[in-house]
C-alpha cells in the first residue's frame, strides 16, 4: 500500500485532533474508532471481508503498512472469523498514541512538549499542515450538504467519526444537529463501515461484556443423588410404633 494515500485511522485521528489545544477529542471511544477503523482499511484492501458480523481473513498478504499489519498478523492468528465486536472490544493498549507517532513520522503532525500544572510533562500534536485536515473535513461536509452518496471510503469514515462521538466536536451547537443527524445517517452508505461503526458503539453501550445467556443450551435436569436427598429421621423403635397406630 502506498504512502500517496492516507488511511482511514489516520484521517479519523486527524479529525479529531483540536487545532488549538493540541489534544484528540472523544479520547476513550477514539481508541476503539481507530480499531474499527483498521478492519475498514484492511477490508478495503482486500485483505479481509465481512462474514455475517463477523471478519474474516481472505487474503493474508501484508500491506506493506506496519500498523495496519499488525492487526493483520493478529486477525490470521485467530484461525476463524473473529466477531467485530470482540476484536474492537479487545485490548488496544497504546493505539492512538502509536498512530499519534506514525503520524509525526509521516510529517503530519509535530510534537510540543509542555507540562500540566507547571509540574507533570505533557505531549500535544500540532497538524504540520492544515489543508490536509480541512480536505478531509470538506469531504464530510460536501456529503452531509449535497446528499450525494460518499465513496466508500468518505461513507466509512462518516461511519467512525459518528460512532465515537466525534459529531458535537465537528458540528458543535443546536446549528449543528442537522449536519450531525446527516452524519449519522452516512453509516448506511458503506456496509463494512457502517457493520464496524455499529460494533464500536455496541462495545461503548457494553453490548460486548454481556453474557450471551440466551444462546446457552439448556442443561438438563440434575438426577437425584444420594447427597441430593434430604435425609430421614431414623425412626427409633417408640417412633415406629407411633406410626403404626
């Protein structure tokens, strides 16, 4: 896969850094968007496909982009088709600050250092330049206004910025609830982002860590054992005598 193009986790990361602080918005659910929005990569890549709500890898040739690899690698290992809610619910220990870094590599964005409180060190990522993040969201923007059904890719990252909240940090405001009700509305233009987006607010809605009790078999009923028994009084002999009158 070629530099020339920018992959949907990065632009995701990219719409969702704040120009001014420095710092992503939606954090927390940004980290389970930029899972998703690895699987959405890879699918449109060929290296994956959807199985039912499950993934499945069809191809397992690498990319030739390490992160996204990465995940590749993970996905084979499996061995059967992984549910999307339990690979997005899974441990992603570091992900935004591992593209916050591939993105500073490719020369997107730069590092400042600065600290929190005059004491504890902090990191913000400033976006080297600017135009590459307003083409992105003029893409969003031009679907939401004209109706026009995105390509895929535009349509998957709708999909994403909507599932992890990234609508009231793009369209703020009651002027925004129609471009954010238009956003949502995207999903259904791509049927693997819109199968990922649903799984990454299925893992925020705790859909993920229920138990499947419904699907369990039924047991058949316990035999009686000799433990299972409640116990009798032994009868002495005046007891037995009792009963027999």
């Amino acid at each position: 896969m070629g530099r020339s193009r920018r992959t949907i986790p990065e632009e995701l990361l990219l719409l969702a850094l704040d120009p001014t602080t420095g710092t992503t918005a939606q954090p927390q659910s940004l980290d389970l968007g930029l899972a998703g929005a690895q699987l959405v990569e890879l699918a449109l890549a060929g290296r994956i496909a959807p199985d039912g709500d499950r993934i499945a890898v069809v191809m397992p040739r690498p990319t030739g982009d390490p992160t996204l690899d990465s995940a590749l690698e993970l996905l084979r290992r499996r061995g059967s088709p992984v549910r999307a809610v339990h690979w997005i619910g899974g441990p992603r220990l570091g992900l935004r600050q591992i593209y916050l870094a591939h993105l500073e590599r490719c020369g997107m964005v730069h590092a400042v250092a600065g600290q929190m409180c005059g004491v504890l060190p902090t990191v913000r990522y400033q976006a080297t330049d600017t135009a590459i993040s307003r083409e992105i969201r003029a893409r969003l923007d031009t679907a939401i206004r004209t109706g026009v059904p995105p390509d895929p890719r535009t349509a998957a990252l709708a999909a994403l910025a909507h599932a992890v909240g990234l609508g009231k940090h793009l369209y703020p405001g009651n002027e925004g609830r129609s471009s954010r009700s238009r956003l949502r509305d995207l999903i259904r233009h791509d049927p693997m982002g819109g199968l990922v987006a649903h799984a990454v607010m299925d893992v925020q809605n705790g859909v993920a860590a229920q138990p499947r009790r419904d699907r369990a078999p039924a047991q058949p009923p316990a035999r009686a054992t000799a433990s299972s028994v409640p116990l009798q009084p032994r009868r002495t002999g005046a007891m037995a005598r009792a009963a027999a009158h």
